[in-house]
C-alpha cells in the first residue's frame, strides 16, 4: 500500500514537471508579450509580467495584409483539413476491403509514398504544369492523399466488427451506404485524431507559399508573420525613427523591440491551435489507442 502511494506520488510529480517544461516556453513568450518593452528586451520578464500593456497585439494586427493572410489561412485549414479527412476515411475504408481490386497492390502503392518522393524541383514542375502555382488550391490539393493517416484510419476499421458491414449488406446496403451509415459514425475518434494533424499542419505551413506562391493576395498568415519575424528588426528601427511602412498607429518607439515584436507574431500563430486542440483531445487519445489493442 505505502510503495503504491509513492509510486503515484512520484509519478505525479514527474508528470508535473515535465507538463512544467513544455509549457514554460509558451507562458514565457505570453508574458513577455504583455509586458514592458525595455524589461523584456533586457532578460528581467522570468516569471511574472512587468508593466502590462498590450500595445505589442494591437500593433501587430495593423500590419499590412495581415486580415487577408489571415482569411486564406482559415479557409485553407478548413477546406484542406475537410478534403483530408474524408480521403482517409475512405481510402482507408477501401483497403479494408478484401473484395476491392488488388488491394494490396494498391495499398503499398500508398504506402511506399511515405518513403520516397520525386524532390523539390519535380515538384514544383508537376504544381507549374497542372497550374496550381499561384492559386489557392495549391494548398489544398497536394495534401489531400497523405499515407500516414490513411494507415491510422484503416487500422482503426479493422477493428470494427465486421459484423455490422455483413448485416448492411444483407440488408441491401452498396458500399457508399455502409460508409457513410456504418463506418462514419463508428470511426468518428479517428476522423477526430486525423482532423487535428491535418489542420495544425495546414495552419502552420508556410513553406508552400514560399515555393509556390509570388501573389501577395495569396500569401498566408504564417508566411506573413514569419516574414515579420525575419524583418523584427527592421520593422522596430522603422517605429524607432518615426516610419509608417508596415505598421501604422505604433506605440512609442522605445517601446518597440525587434524580441517584442518577435514573441507577439510567434504567440499569434500559436493560440489558435492552443484552444481548438483540447476539445479534440478526447477523441485524439482514444482515437490513437484503439485499434493498437487486440483480443
């Protein structure tokens, strides 16, 4: 009983301490982005704000084009996480059928993807040549087929009971309706777990736009901001010498700190995917653990 009660002592107090340290990074940027200029730029902001303010978010809003990036982002994220998940879903849903045509050809067809690619330049020849380079839809198509979450959903229907496919289609049921009234609703916690890498990974790439995007109507907000974050010293020595560029309607220039601007765009970019992951983590766990357990 006593060697119990320490070993969930123990346990807790690991747990802590490592919940501690991955969360310490974001609590420090959050603080630093509140607190006076001069102190955080110096190292004095550790552990609690100094000189609250909130200058540093409401001139970062202003940037210029930071609306606009910001509308391609969520719609990106929206429309490419939705097209993601329901080719998972049913390819996934496909390669669990032992009546589908060389199955497992197809499936290693997928599979092998995960390991080789043809490189940059090929690729940005095939997004030239299907003229997806500066359009939306390059951020959309490419990542809609993606190996890894297909394995995860198909593993998880394997561990449906087949059962329940069998009585649809004594039923009269085709394939489309046992998907959609059968396999859906079962493989909602898996859906759930493929909807959350797909949208934290359209929300935070910007490296497509990099290649493939010159149209500033296109550029999305991760792009904008971490071109920002390249320019945070430029940008606070503009607001210094009394310049209206990028930023309009600045705080004082003494205020202005190339870190400050730095730590505000990172925790923009960040706080998005700090409230929407926890109302799917529920479903994020069960989703990755069922399935892994046989018997």
């Amino acid at each position: 009983m006593v060697r119990e009660k320490i070993f969930h002592v123990v346990n807790y107090l690991m747990f802590g301490i490592i919940t501690l340290i991955c969360a310490y990074p974001f609590y420090y940027m959050i603080i630093n982005t509140i607190s006076a200029n001069d102190l955080s730029a110096n190292g004095f902001i550790n552990f609690l704000p100094k000189g609250f303010h909130l200058e540093n978010y409401k001139q970062v809003i202003r940037l210029r084009g930071l609306s606009a990036a910001a509308v391609v982002s969520v719609a990106r994220t929206i429309l490419g996480t939705a097209c993601t998940v329901f080719a998972s879903a049913y390819l996934g849903f496909l390669f669990t059928q032992e009546k589908m045509w060389h199955r497992k050809f197809w499936y290693r067809f997928f599979v092998i993807t995960m390991y080789f690619n043809a490189g940059l330049i090929p690729m940005f020849i095939t997004m030239k040549t299907l003229h997806l380079t500066n359009s939306f839809w390059v951020y959309v198509i490419p990542t809609i087929i993606q190996p890894f979450y297909i394995i995860l959903v198909k593993t998880y229907i394997e561990s449906i009971p087949k059962s329940l496919q069998e009585a649809a289609e004594i039923d009269g049921a085709g394939i489309l309706t046992v998907f959609a009234r059968i396999i859906l609703p079962a493989a909602q916690p898996i859906m759930a777990t493929v909807a959350i890498f797909a949208a934290v990974s359209q929300w935070n790439s910007f490296q497509d736009t990099l290649i493939y995007v010159t149209d500033q109507r296109l550029y999305s907000l991760q792009y904008l901001l971490y071109t920002y974050i390249n320019q945070a010293s430029s940008l606070a020595a503009m607001v210094r010498s009394g310049g209206t560029g990028a930023i309009s309607g600045a705080v004082l220039a003494s205020r202005q700190t190339p870190s400050s601007i730095r730590m505000t765009v990172s925790v923009i970019v960040v706080l998005p995917i700090l409230f929407i992951y926890p109302i799917f983590q529920r479903f994020f766990v069960k989703g990755i653990m069922i399935g892994s357990i046989k018997g």
